[in-house]
C-alpha cells in the first residue's frame, strides 16, 4: 500500500504518473510504501532510480542501523524496537532521503505513523515544505515508539525480580535468559543506531543547519534509550545473580536438613549395631524387659542430646 503526503494534501494508493509528476514539479513530499509488491520495487527501480543495492536490503531486510550516500540522495535502515508478550520485535524501515521527497518502506504497519498522518493531513503545507523535516518527523515518530517497548520491558524486569525473591524456579530462569539475550539485542541495534543519527547529525550540519537541532533532538533520544537498555542489562544480571543465590541458600538448608537427619541416626545406628551383636555373653544379659528400657532410653537421650548441642550451636 502507498501512502502519499505532499503539500496539497494525503491520497493513498498513489499510481506512478501522480509520483512522476511530483518529481518533475520538484514538489515536496513523502511516499510510504508499506508490504511492497513487484509493482513497488519496479517504481522504486524505475522511477526513482534508486540503487540496485538498496532495492536488494529492502527485500532481503534484516540489515543492521546505517545511513549510505549516493547520488543525489541517501539510504538510511532505521529500527522500531516493539514488545510481543515476552518477546522483542525490530521493526525494521528503510528511507530515502532527498532534497525534494522522502520514501519510506516497511514490510508491517507502522503504528507511530498514524498520528503523524493525522498531522500532516491537518496541516500540509506547513509540514511538508521541507524534506528535511519532513525525514525529522518520521524518524521522531520512529525512534519514540521505541521508548513505550522500553518502559514496559523495565517493568518487566521489575516483576520478575520480584517473583525471583519469592520463589526462583526453572521457567523464571528461562525467561531471564531470553530477556539478557533480548537486552543484548537491543543494545545492538542502538548502538548501531545511536551511530548512524551520529553521522546524520554531522551531514545536516554541512547540509541544512536549520534541521540540525531537530536531528539533535532524535539523537539524544537514542542516547537516552541507549543508556537505558544498559541500565536493563545491569538489572538482568543482577536478577540472574540473586536467582543463582536463592537457589544456593535453598540447596543448603535441604542440605542442612538432611545433614541433621544424618547426624540423628548416627548415634541410633552405633548403639543398635553394638547391641545387636550375638555374642553369647552380650545376648544373656539384655534378655530382660529393663535391658529393653534402658536400650530406648540410650537412644532417646542420644537424639535430645544432640539437638540440644545443635540448637546452641546455631545449626537448626
């Protein structure tokens, strides 16, 4: 589906004369194309004349955060980090960046591009008489989704410390697990990110100054998201930290269970064994009912003996 936002207004479906007038008219504007078709790599191809290897990253996608310059405009793979349930998910976009337009493609929806429609569809004029700030918009729109994925993934994080302290079992070591891995990933992705607005940043600096503060302001939001991805690692691994201690401290006290248990039997099992030898000497003297009373009393005092020695020394 393509979606075209110019100054005298929004059309969707947009055919290839309105987009090959617009380039001939140099008009500003700004064509979406989301799930492309043969069709659309062909006005890409044709039409634009866009680089043969920025038509193959759109169609292979899983490329990585990276802004390209070739003649007369620039390529750039920016990413939209969204949470499933558990699971992380890049979504990734591809831009290209003109003087006179902006294409912007992507295999799903874009849920941040709504209100931006609303906008533009508001006030056209205003908004698209720059392309470059129109490139400010969409990337402002892209890179702040990304902050709602973040706090939710934080309180997460939360959650599951908490459960950890209560009760670590196997499924919450599992999700830890999977919830570094995604840390990891997302840390990739910024930094990568955070480079490239880096560099955008520098050439809007020798190419439009007017729109280097708003390219700032992008920038910075992905340092703060950068940081706050490393703040959620540090919290993973200390989650992981206290989840391996509270397993520990639970092993030993089974362990100091047990050993007590152990301890227990130890005099039982001395006393029965000695008593329990058939030498014909041992066997004439313990065939009365006291031998008997006095065998049980042995092991009673054994036992109370050694938990008493236990409780002072602090074992149970």
């Amino acid at each position: 589906m393509r979606t075209l936002f110019s100054a005298d207004g929004h059309n969707r479906e947009v055919d290839v004369a309105t987009v090959q007038q617009l380039l001939t008219s140099h008009e500003t504007f700004w064509l979406d194309i989301q799930a492309p078709d043969d069709d659309d790599y062909k006005l890409l191809t044709d039409t634009f004349k866009f680089h043969q290897l920025t038509i193959e990253d759109v169609k292979h996608q899983n490329q990585r955060p990276k802004l390209d310059g070739y003649d007369g405009y620039a390529f750039a793979v920016v990413f939209v980090i969204a949470l499933n349930g558990d699971d992380v998910l890049f979504r990734e976009h591809h831009l290209y960046i003109s003087p006179n337009f902006l294409v912007t493609v992507h295999l799903p929806p874009e849920p941040s591009f709504d209100n931006l429609n609303l906008r533009i569809a508001e006030s056209p004029v205003s908004v698209c008489h720059k392309s470059s700030f129109l490139t400010y918009l969409v990337m402002d729109a892209i890179v702040d989704t990304t902050f709602s994925a973040l706090e939710t993934f934080d309180e997460s994080v939360d959650r599951l410390q908490d459960e950890v302290l209560r009760d670590a079992n196997n499924r919450q070591l599992a999700l830890l697990q999977q919830m570094k891995h995604s840390a990891v990933e997302m840390r990739r992705v910024l930094g990568a990110q955070r480079d490239m607005f880096q560099r955008l940043v520098t050439l809007s600096l020798e190419a439009d100054r007017e729109t280097t503060a708003y390219y700032r302001d992008v920038y910075d939001h992905i340092i703060r998201q950068y940081e706050t991805v490393d703040s959620l690692r540090d919290l993973l691994t200390g989650a992981m930290d206290v989840f391996l201690s509270t397993v520990s401290n639970r092993l030993n006290m089974t362990v100091k269970a047990l050993t007590v248990v152990a301890s227990l039997f130890l005099p039982l099992t001395f006393l029965t064994g000695f008593f329990g030898m058939n030498f014909a000497w041992l066997v004439t003297r313990i065939n009365t009912g006291s031998a008997f009373a006095i065998g049980l009393s042995l092991m009673a005092i054994s036992i109370i003996t050694q938990l008493v020695l236990f409780r002072r020394r602090g074992w149970i």
